[in-house]
C-alpha cells in the first residue's frame, strides 16, 4: 500500500489495516471527483477517521504503545486539520484541486 509513491507500513492488525487502505482508497478518490461531489465524499473521508482514530487509540491504550502520546496527538493534529478543511468545503469554499495539492 503506498501514498504519493511512499509505503505505508501494515500494522498487522488486519482491522487496522484494512481501515488504513479504506482511507487511502477514499484519498484516492477525492482526486477523480468534481466539485459538487468533493464535500460527500471528503464527509466520508471525515467521518472514517474521527471513527478508526478513535478504535486505534483504544488498541494502543490496550497495548501500552510505546510511543502513545505522540500518535495520538498526530490523530489530534490531523484531525484538528480535516475538520478546518470540512468546514470550508461544507460552505463550498473548497474545491477539488486544493485537496489533491495538500495530499
């Protein structure tokens, strides 16, 4: 699995795995929709994250994640970013071309 040609590291917990290529296939389609479909879709891309962020930081709470504090607040962080973006695409302030140059 890769994101702008970089490998992205499995896990080898397959539910988070799996939830990982969902959301790299969601990015993927944001580059091939046009505007007026954009918002739907970067919902979805939205509402995927705020729910595996949340069932990854139960596993690494589980697991005693050796560097928990740091990936959760990079979920903070992402999160903090997505929902900025949401709500300018929410009032049509965003378009297609500017998520595909932030990926």
């Amino acid at each position: 699995m890769t994101i702008d040609n970089k490998p992205i590291t499995l896990t080898g917990n397959t539910e988070i795995d799996d939830e990982h290529q969902t959301f790299i296939g969601i990015i993927s389609q944001l580059g091939f929709v046009g505007n007026a479909e954009f918002p739907a879709l970067f919902k979805q891309l939205y509402t995927h994250a705020e729910q595996h962020f949340q069932r990854e930081e139960q596993l690494i709470k589980q697991t005693a994640f050796p560097s928990e504090i740091e990936h959760i607040g990079e979920h903070w962080r992402v999160l903090a970013e997505f929902k900025q973006f949401k709500i300018k695409a929410d009032k049509g302030r965003v378009w297609r071309s500017v998520m595909i140059s932030i990926q």
